[in-house]
C-alpha cells in the first residue's frame, strides 16, 4: 500500500510531461536516460519495441478438446487488456513496461490483487527495485524470491513477494533472474555515436565553419591577438552568421582548416554503429530507416521477419509471465492463458486477405464468421458452421464407391 500511496500523492498535483516526478513513476531516470536517449538510433529501436508491443491486442483462450476457444473469463480480467491502471489504458502501459525492459534491462509490473482476482497492475521504477533471494527462509520458505522497493524520497522499503510481481528481463541474462541492460551491451559503441553526434551538432551551431590560421606579418601584443581572435570568432561563428564574408584586417590572410567528413569516413562509422545499436536490439535495418541491403520483396515478408527474429521471444516470455502471475490456479489448470494477437501486424493488403480468407473457408479451415471476425466484421446467419465441396471425401471413403453392395469385393 506504501508504493500506491506514494503514486497517489505524487498526481494530485499538476505535473509536466517531462516532470522528474513522472519519468520516475514511469521508471525512467529523470538524468542519465535523456543523455542515452538522445542517440537518435537508440531512441528509435526504443521506439519500434515499444510501440509493437503496444499496438498488438492481448487475448485471453482456453485450450478445450475442442481446441483453442476464446475464453469466457475474458471480462474477470479486463484489467490486463483495458485498462491496467486508472492512469494507464492498456496501449501506454506495456509500451512503458517494454521501453524499462529494454532500457533498464529489468521491468518491474506489481499485480494487486482483490481475492484471488487481479485488482490493477502498477509500473514499479526500474532503479528502485532490488531482487532479494532469501535463501535463510527469513521471510517464508527458503529459496523465495522477494523485490524490496525504495521509495528515493522517504527512505522507506516495501518488500513483496514474487507472486506479486511479474518481471520482464531481456534476453541477456547469465542466471535466469536479472537481465542486461542493452545500454550496458552498447556502452562503448554508445558513447562514440553520441560524440559524433555533439560533434555534428556543433559543426551546424558554427555555420559548418571549421578552424582557421590567420596569417599576418609583423608583430602583435598578446592583448591585440586576443581582441583580432575574438573578433573573428565571434563573426565566424553561429548559425546567423552562416555564409556571410568574414572582414579581414588589411596585411593578414585567412587560411581555413576544411574539414572533410568523407575523408575521415565520419557516416561511414555512424552508420555503422547505428546498424550496431540495431543488431543489439534484434532490430533489421529496414526498420531504422536503412534500405541500402534490404532484400524484403513485401512489406508482409518484412513485418514477418521482424515478428518471427525479433517480437516472437519477447511477445512469449510476456504471454507466460503475465499467464502464470495473473491467473488463479483453477483457471489455469482449466487451460486458460493470455496471448498476443499478432494478426495486427501480419495483415496483407485487403486483397490478400479476401484472398487468403476466402481459401480458407472454401476449404473448410475458417467458418464464415472467423473470417469475419477477422476483418471486424460482426456475425451473419449460418455462419457458425463449415462449408466445403460436396465432391470432397473422407481419405478412409476413398474408393467405397467400387465396392460390390453384396459381396464387398472391388468391381474391375
């Protein structure tokens, strides 16, 4: 109660989007962050991973021995796929869990409950929360997991168990509890992008402007080389100057030091270390904006390389988080589950899809209203049953219709 009290005190007053208070809330360091995110490479693959993860609807089934069904429980746990929070609607929520998963390398969801019933989930700050293994039993039976809460205001600590908590890790992990931070995994890689992105950015506040050697004869004061240099400086400099002639006192010559970025292979090694950044994330190319090797033919194969090398692990280890830590053991043991609709983002154009539907009802896969549900439409009259061709037959009926009615023996 400690941790929703203090969330509770921390909106009734009016905050900024970029208030300290609220990145924090939201698990994002309100100082480090900015600087990592301001890698343009890195905030993009934050991006992309977020917002598929956002846009991709989570579904409750249930394994029958009919197979898999929509689930009548749907409406217990809205929740997870509605609004998991009174802050939050479902969309922002696990964009926000995916973007601390990946940055922090660790995300924390904190499930209350109302009796056996999932109350509403709480985003826990990243950096404040530290994993206990109480492998003494202090607080229970030994060998729990326990996540102890700092609150960085108060000083006080809410310790709660892992039955309470889901935890969403990536795939650098070295003992299944903790995972890496991909920031961590680029540090290096990181801090050179970054430079070279300061470094652009001041060549742009300078006008693209470089060095320069002013060459005079004679001899000059310290303080008359002081008061030519600053002069200089100051009408070279800054974008407002930016392509206007430079006055040069009568006897002097101004000799600039060009600064060639081919030479030194400058977007060559930025765009290598975006592609980097990228591969760290399991992100292709094309998805940073880089077509230069693309060999996607549709954009139907692309989004389903993205979804099969990339989304596919990070969309299963949510469907068996949020599956274990948020459903009574009966409903489990009845075989509901959670699990993303990823028809969302593998959909072809509306042609392909009359198309491939189309087969499949013919060939009896989908029922008319399957199909249709699947372009949200709503359900029509007899379209709750099977169609196919009446020519069609059984592979154990193949050739009874040779067989004699009397003796049983195939006719030549």
């Amino acid at each position: 109660m400690k941790f929703f009290n203090w969330v509770k005190n921390k909106f009734s007053k009016t905050i900024k989007l970029n208030d300290p208070y609220l990145l924090e809330w939201l698990g994002i360091d309100s100082n480090l962050p900015r600087d990592k995110l301001s890698e343009a490479t890195y905030f993009v693959c934050l991006k992309v991973l977020a917002e598929s993860l956002g846009k991709i609807p989570l579904k409750m089934y249930q394994d029958t021995e009919k197979g898999k069904v929509k689930s009548n429980l749907a409406k217990e746990y809205e929740c997870l796929r509605l609004r998991p929070n009174e802050y939050m609607n479902s969309t922002i929520f696990w964009s926000t869990v995916e973007m601390n998963r990946n940055h922090y390398g660790n995300a924390y969801v904190w499930c209350r409950h109302d009796g056996s019933r999932v109350k509403d989930l709480w985003i826990m700050p990243s950096e404040d929360v530290r994993i206990i293994v109480d492998d003494q039993g202090i607080f229970g039976k030994s060998g729990n997991l326990y996540y102890e809460y700092t609150d960085k205001k108060t000083g006080q600590q809410l310790t709660i168990s892992n039955d309470y908590i889901m935890h969403f890790k990536t795939s650098m992990t070295f003992d299944g509890i903790t995972g890496l931070a991909v920031r961590d995994i680029l540090k290096h890689t990181l801090q050179g992008s970054m430079s070279g992105q300061r470094f652009m950015n001041n060549l742009y506040d300078s006008g693209l402007t470089g060095r320069a050697v002013l060459e005079y004869t004679g001899d000059l004061s310290k303080e008359a080389k002081e008061r030519v240099r600053k002069g200089m400086e100051d009408f070279a400099s800054g974008e407002k100057n930016a392509g206007r002639i430079i006055p040069v006192p009568f006897g002097m010559k101004l000799v600039p030091l060009n600064i060639k970025l081919t030479d030194s292979q400058f977007f060559e090694l930025r765009k290598y270390s975006a592609l980097q950044i990228a591969a760290a994330f399991g992100i292709k190319p094309p998805h940073i904006n880089d077509y230069d090797k693309s060999s996607y033919a549709t954009n139907e194969a692309q989004n389903l390389a993205f979804y099969v090398d990339t989304l596919l692990y990070i969309l299963r280890q949510y469907e068996e988080e949020i599956t274990y830590k948020c459903m009574k053991a009966k409903d489990l043991k009845d075989g509901h589950f959670w699990k993303f609709n990823v028809n969302v983002i593998l959909r072809a154009d509306i042609k392909a899809q009359i198309e491939a539907l189309s087969k499949g009802v013919n060939n009896m896969i989908y029922m008319p209203d399957e199909a249709r549900d699947y372009l949200d439409m709503p359900t029509a009259e007899g379209g709750d049953r099977l169609y196919g061709n009446g020519n069609y037959l059984p592979a154990t009926m193949l050739g009874k219709q040779y067989e004699k009615l009397n003796g049983g023996e195939s006719s030549e």
